[in-house]
C-alpha cells in the first residue's frame, strides 16, 4: 500500500511542478563570473568553475595549481 501512495504523492508533485529544470547562465553571466575553479576528477586535469560550472580541461605542459 505505501508504494501506491508514493506513486500517488510523486504524480501530484509532477503536476504541481516541483521537478522543473533550473534556468542555464547566459553566456554574458558566465563572462562577467569571478571564476573559482577546482578540480572536478582524480588526475586533476578537469576544473570546473564552483560558482557558474565552466568547465576547463588543462592542455599538455600546463601547470596544475592543485598538484
């Protein structure tokens, strides 16, 4: 019975609205970021901004920060 009010619970919250998708930044918002990147992966050549999500992968010779 509890799984049939889950279900019941959760096509109600569907309808309401409560799953909507969060507005992407404009490319203008992303430029005018103070970017704070950190690494996002276990080699540490990935960073990812903490504040606006660019990504910046670190091209051969480059010097990681984090290292």
């Amino acid at each position: 019975m509890y799984i049939v009010e889950l279900f019941f619970k959760l096509k109600e919250d569907i309808k309401a609205g409560k799953f909507k998708k969060k507005p992407q930044l404009k490319t203008d918002d992303i430029e005018k970021c103070s970017h704070l990147f950190v690494p996002i992966d276990s080699t540490g050549r990935i960073l990812a901004c903490s504040k606006c999500g660019q990504i910046y992968k670190l091209k051969k010779g480059e010097v990681n920060p984090f290292s």
